[in-house]
C-alpha cells in the first residue's frame, strides 16, 4: 500500500469519548478485516500517518504499540512497519487457501482451432506494432478497410493461395473483416433476408451457425463424408451454402475437385452463393493445396480468410472477397450503422508484410507444424489407432464408436490434465460424428511429446 490514509479510508471522530489511539487501532484491524490491508503489506509511518489524519505523532504511536503488542504488525529495521498477519477473527483470503492447497497442475491444451503463438517472432511483433502506432491517428473510419490493407491481402492471397483479385488492385473485390465470424454475422444482416434459408456443413462451424441465426436465417445441415460435402445432398431452396473445402472443419478433408466443380455448377444452376471458408488454408504440407473455390467461380463464392490461425487472434483482422453484389451490401450496411473493423490490427498485418516478416512466420509456421503432425500421427499409427485429415492444418481427428465413449475419453483427459475436442461440440443437432479432434499448436513441443502417450493410452483402452 501507499503511505496514505486515502487508500485505508481512516476516519477518526473527535467528539468520540473513544480515545483517538484506540479508534485508530480498531481502524487499522477493520480494513485488514475488510482485506484492505494484507500479510505484508506496508504501513504508513508514524511521523505521514500523524500528518495525514491532523492528530499528534503520539496518537499514532500508541496505536502502532497497541498492534505491535497484539502480534499482528512489525518493525523491520530501516524498512518501515508491516502486517505480518490477519487480525484474529477475520476470515482468511481466497488466495491464501489457494497456496495453502499448493500449485494447480498444469493444464495442456489440445484444443483444435488455436494458433502457435508461440512461433511469434517477438521483436518483429513489437516492431510492427511501433510501426503501425507511428501512423497519423485516423480522423473517420473506412468502411472497407484500410487501402494498404487490402492491398496486402490481395498480395497475400495471390502468393499463399493462388488467388488472384479480378480488375487489379483490391479496391472493390477485398473488404476487411474483423474475422470469420463477424464476416458472417454481417452477411447475415445485410445480404440476406430474416426467414432465407443457409445450409452449414455439419459438423461445422458453430460460431458460423449462431452468427446466421441471430441474423434471423435459418440453417439447415449439410451431410459430410470423409472427403468431404456430399454436394447431392445440399439440401433445396437454400440461399447459400457454408463450407470449408480446403480443410473441412473439423474433419480434416481437402473436398476432391470432381465436388468442386459439382458444387460451382448447382450453385450457379440454383441461384445460391457458396461462402468459402478458408481458416487456415495456408496450412498445407504435403502438395500445393487445390485452387480456391473463389478462383474457380467468382461469381458466386464468398471468400473468408482470418489471421486469427496463422498469427493471432489478438489483430482481429480477417479478410472477404465477393462478387460486387455482395461486397455492396456489406459496405452499405456499414456506412448505414457506422459498423466496420478496427483498423489498429490491419496496420499490424500491413507491417509484417511489408518488412517480410510475415512470409518468414509463415515458412517457420508450416515447418514446425509440419513436424508436430507428423509425431502425432505417428505415435497414434504405432498404437494401432487410425488418423483421419489431410496432411495440413494444426489438429487430426481420432473416430470413436459412440458419443458416450467420446465422453469417456474427453473426460478422462481432462482428470490428468489434458484438454482435447469431442466432436459432439461440432454439431448444431444430433452428432452424427463421434470421437475427438486432437490440436497440436496452443501448447510447446515439450508438452506435446509428454501428454501424448497418456493420452493414446486413453484412445486405445
């Protein structure tokens, strides 16, 4: 504490037949009572405490010799006066039940849908952010997102994933998002109407689910195998259809290209708009991953790419490439209601990209994840335990017989400190896929290699 009063909010009354020394005392037990005053805490002295409450260095004095006497407080030589503990008869604190009890176990997470934050390379990180905070505060927003931010993207969606911005630079093609789920929350909104109808893989992405319907839409199941949608069964008289072919989430399966050009041809005979959903895209070890649906049919796809997978959730910047029809309707919504992205994560973004700090991260990125995949998948394939995915993104998925076995297993884990993902928590009804997608990227390499044979004990019992 400071040595003022202020904060032990000490009020002494003169007319009290109480003398001042005993009153102080009281004061000085009730706000150690109160919590205001902890073990170790340090007391005023004598000579500020007098001053500040307008009463003799005697009154304070005697007050402190009270305590002193009691055991509560303490002179250390040349340091000042300290609580050593809490007055008898108050209730100890939380805290101090909690170190008594000794340190939580540690918790690793195997959570899919995290990034490696820990692959950040921190000097280009606070680099970026220097540079960005250099910028001449902004004096109106931009509803579309920052020029050069759009700018960046399209460069970054032409090197990373192909993807090349009709009609030259990303004036009109690319908005900014403040990520996948905001992105859909406003289409919902703005491009369509309450009562349309949007069909969501399943199992998907929930966060995609909730933002359709608080927009008034409603969402229908679209069925998956292993490589993928099943494009025959999407069902009719949808408005548009939700999916992440490059790596289906959670599944792990890159949508072959006969399902592509299937997919493209009854949006376009139907009337409905495909939203591509490409969270993590860039995440391919194997071979170049296939063309963005987007480049196949501009017409008619959506592009959604975040940074919240390859960087951080911490920018809050994410990305959508529309035909104008619906880039219009969501610019128009946002000059309507003033809602648009914050532009302090897309000034990041556009300085890592500009220094190339962004291309190294993503090379480290896939190297290292790359590696993670591999040891995972090997040490599951050892123990006899089939691994369902493409070789990319940052988990795989074990499939389980039953939901209550994936109940077990998830768990299980959680009791020695491990948390993974049921797909249970995928569905918007009922599972109609059971077992557990294994992330490797929120935790180091060390605790991966340590929770990994507990946790392949559990699956294989």
């Amino acid at each position: 504490m400071s040595d003022s009063d202020d904060a032990l909010l000490i009020r002494l009354d003169r007319e009290a037949r109480t003398p001042l020394a005993v009153q102080l005392a009281d004061a000085l037990r009730a706000a150690a009572a109160a919590g205001q005053l902890r073990a170790g805490d340090r007391l005023p002295s004598t000579r500020t405490l007098a001053s500040h409450l307008k009463v003799s260095r005697t009154v304070t004095s005697a007050a402190y010799d009270q305590l002193l006497a009691e055991g509560w407080i303490a002179g250390r030589h040349g340091s000042g006066t300290y609580v050593t503990t809490t007055p008898p008869g108050t209730s100890p604190e939380p805290v101090d039940r909690a170190r008594a009890a000794g340190p939580e176990p540690e918790v690793v997470s195997l959570e899919l849908g995290r990034p490696w934050v820990g692959g950040l390379d921190r000097a280009a990180w606070r680099r970026a952010w220097r540079s960005a905070a250099d910028a001449d505060p902004l004096v109106s927003h931009h509803p579309p997102g920052l020029p050069e931010y759009r700018e960046a993207v399209a460069e970054h969606l032409l090197r990373h994933r192909g993807l090349t911005i009709r009609g030259g630079l990303a004036t009109e093609a690319v908005l900014a998002t403040s990520g996948t789920s905001a992105a859909v929350a406003e289409m919902a909104i703005s491009v369509f109407r309450p009562g349309d109808t949007v069909a969501v893989e399943e199992p998907g992405y929930l966060r995609a689910v909730e933002a359709f319907k608080a927009g008034g839409i409603n969402v229908l199941p679209a069925a998956l195998d292993r490589d993928g949608i099943l494009v025959e069964q999407i069902p009719s008289g949808i408005k548009a259809v939700y999916c992440s072919p490059a790596h289906q989430y959670p599944l792990g399966s890159r949508l072959p290209a006969a399902r592509r050009v299937a997919l493209v041809e009854r949006a376009r005979r139907e009337g409905w708009l495909i939203i591509e959903d490409d969270y993590d895209g860039e995440l391919r070890y194997d071979v170049a991953p296939l063309p963005l649906l987007a480049a196949l049919a501009p017409d008619v796809v959506v592009h959604l790419g975040t940074t919240s997978k390859i960087l951080t959730p911490t920018l809050g910047a994410g990305w959508l490439v529309a035909p104008p029809q619906v880039a219009g309707a969501v610019l128009a919504y946002r000059e309507l209601t003033g809602i648009g992205p914050a532009p302090s994560g897309q000034r990041v973004l556009v300085e890592l990209a500009r220094n190339g700090d962004l291309g190294r991260h993503l090379r480290r990125l896939r190297r290292e994840l790359s590696e993670r995949r591999v040891l995972v998948v090997e040490s599951l394939r050892a123990a006899g335990i089939p691994v369902l995915g493409d070789d990319a993104g940052s988990h795989v998925v074990v499939l389980l017989p039953s939901v209550e076995r994936e109940r077990e297993v998830v768990r299980r884990a959680a009791r020695i400190g491990v948390r993974v993902d049921g797909l249970e928590r995928r569905h918007a009804g009922p599972p109609r896929w059971h077992g557990v997608a294994i992330g490797y990227t929120a935790c180091s390499r060390d605790q991966l290699i340590s929770v990994l044979p507990p946790l392949i004990d559990l699956l294989a019992t």
